[in-house]
C-alpha cells in the first residue's frame, strides 16, 4: 500500500479554523495565517512543502482552493500565501474581502512536494516564480533551522521588485543566516541592482551551478511555478548532469485550462463503484465524463481541491476496469501501473469500474 505523504483518509471533512492574521505581501497577493487549536495540533501537523485545502461558499456556489503552506512545520500557526489571479473567486475574495477573525473551512494538510529533514547536514536549490514561492518558503525555514551547517540556495523570478512575495521574510532569512542561505533573483519587467534581469531559464541554471556555486554538492533540487518554467529547469539540471530523483517539483498552474478531452474509446455508459470513507456508491456515469465531475455530479463527498491535475487531494485506486488519465503529472509509472489515478484527469473506458478513495 502507498502512502501518498499524509493524505488523511477523511480527507472530505473540513475544520472551521479562525483567521489570526492577513498580511499584505504585494498589491496583489496576501498572506494568510490560521489558529491551530490545541485539540487540531497532530491534525493539523504538516511536512514542508505541503499546502491545505480551503472552502467558502461565494454567490452561492462551493469554491475549493488549495494554498501551499508557508510557515515551517514548528511554527504556532499555519500561513498560507494567496496571490490574487485574474477571474479568481477565492483569491480575490482573499485579497479583498477576508477579514482577521474570518472563519473559513480548512482541509488537513496534504501533498507529495516535501522536504523530510534528517539528522546529515543537506544542501538544497530551489528554483521558484511568482507565487511558486510560497512551498519553498516552509523548504527552506525547514532546512536552515533543523541543521547547522545545512546551505539553502534560492533562485526566485518575478515580474518586479513590487510583485515579489515573501520578500521580508526572505530578506529576514538572510539575515539570520547569511552565511548558508542564498538568494538570486530575477525580474522580467525591471532592472534591479544585484538582480538578473529575464525569466528562469538554461542560463539561469547554467549561472547557478556553474558561477555562483560550483564547489557545492547539491542533495535536491525543489521547482515550483509554471509548468513552462519547470520544463525549462529540469532540461538545464538533466544537462548539467543533475540526476532525476533529486529533482523535485510542483505546478502552480497548468500549461492549458482548457477542458481535457476524453480518450477516443470512451463512448457509453460506466456502471461505477465508489468508495469514499468507507462507504459504497453505485451509480451509471457517461464515458465522455471525468470521473470526478460524476462523482460530485451524485452529491459524494470525494476529495478534491484543484481539478486541474495538479494537486493530489483526489488520488484513488481502481480495483475493477479501467480508466485513462488525459494529463498526470503527479503519478509515477510505478503508481500508475499498480492502478492509481487522478481521478479529477481520469475517464472511464470499460463497462464497469470500481474507484477506491481510501485504498491509498
């Protein structure tokens, strides 16, 4: 049995948890910190890298978002960094609307991007835009604090020096550890002094491992942002000679919101079998359907959060039938082979499929 990095398995109920603090990051991002009562301290325990799931009713429809956590896991609270994007419900509800003493309903924490600290001495490079940030924030308070002599070396891109979130802590991090904590930043629209100017790309990486740090033996390698970015980084690591396993990384956004279109045998109808929670569903589904959109089309309380394959809240394992993912870039071949599925990516291609929530 896999374990998916402390997916609860009632990953479907939410705890209403008060907001202790907004903190303005840009004009257009804010960052977000909850109390964590005393009764939800192991609930609500996390590894770096992990984000939570956030829900709120607005205009009458239920909005799931997930935010990457921010803080470090020996932290009171729990900070999360919500950057406010064009169309966006919740973040713009967050960047506007949420008040300190807010009351909103809150996941357990979840995720597969982390950074399990040991008791050796580790030397880890992140790769960060935008908003991407927010993850490798808790990965390097993580880092620098659990060992002495652990080096944390930070590439950060933004459009400007206004836009770039996190900046005072970061700045605070340096601070406090200025001779294991290094940062390199990038601005696309300004030049700043003791900046790069452009977007992430080869060069980037090429400047890092080859000028800034090149008698540093790296252990991992964390990558967060747009899918583009990513792509671009981990070509100039594998041509760097970096080997796969150490590179780690998470999307913030997809390449495509476009709708995922459905393999070419999936034509008919699915008798389907859930399992959520312990519970059985049964109900007949159109092949042309993602499985998730039939579940929550039944008023079952799956887990989820992103919809967009870029998250794991709604990993489930089919133990009859078959379905096929449209996009994956979560799952390993390993974990695909052994029947695991996004269920949010995933449409049915058999006359019947059983899909176990709680089998992971």
């Amino acid at each position: 049995m896999l374990n998916f990095a402390n997916k609860n398995f009632q990953m479907a109920n939410f705890h209403t948890l008060r907001v202790s603090q907004i903190k303005r990051l840009t004009p257009k991002a804010v960052a977000i910190s909850f109390d964590i009562p005393e009764a939800l301290k192991s609930t609500f325990s996390f590894s770096a890298g992990q984000y939570i799931t956030l829900k709120k009713t607005l205009q009458g429809e239920d909005i799931r978002r997930a935010y990457s956590i921010s803080s470090a896991p020996t932290a009171k609270e729990i900070t999360i960094g919500v950057k406010k994007v064009e169309g966006g419900a919740f973040s713009s509800y967050a960047n506007s609307e949420l008040k300190e003493g807010d009351m909103l309903e809150v996941m357990p924490p979840e995720g597969r991007f982390v950074f399990e600290p040991t008791e050796t001495a580790k030397t880890i490079a992140a790769f960060a835009a935008g908003s991407g940030i927010t993850p490798i924030m808790s990965i390097a308070r993580t880092v620098l604090e659990k060992h002495p002599e652990s080096t944390f070396v930070l590439t950060y891109g933004n459009q400007s020096v206004e836009e770039t979130m996190f900046a005072s802590e970061i700045t605070a991090l340096q601070a406090t550890y200025p001779d294991r904590f290094h940062t390199h930043f990038i601005h696309s629209r300004t030049r700043e002094e003791d900046s790069l100017f452009g977007r992430i790309d080869d060069s980037t990486v090429n400047y890092v491992l080859k000028n800034k740090h090149t008698g540093l033996a790296f252990d991992a390698f964390y990558l967060c942002g747009p899918e583009e970015m990513i792509k671009v980084v981990e070509k100039g690591l594998s041509d760097n000679g970096i080997p796969q396993e150490i590179v780690h990384f998470e999307l913030f956004t997809a390449a495509t919101e476009t709708v995922p279109t459905p393999p070419a045998a999936s034509e008919g109808v699915t008798a389907i079998e859930v399992v959520v929670d312990d519970e059985t569903f049964s109900f007949t589904m159109d092949q042309k359907m993602l499985v998730l959109d039939a579940v929550l089309k039944e008023n079952i309380d799956a887990p989820y959060s992103c919809q967009g394959g870029v998250c794991s809240s709604c990993i489930a394992k089919v133990t009859e039938g078959k379905a096929e993912m449209v996009k994956n870039q979560i799952l390993t071949d390993a974990e695909i082979a052994d029947g695991f599925i996004l269920t949010c990516q995933a449409h049915a291609t058999t006359p019947t499929l059983k899909v176990d929530y709680d089998d992971v």
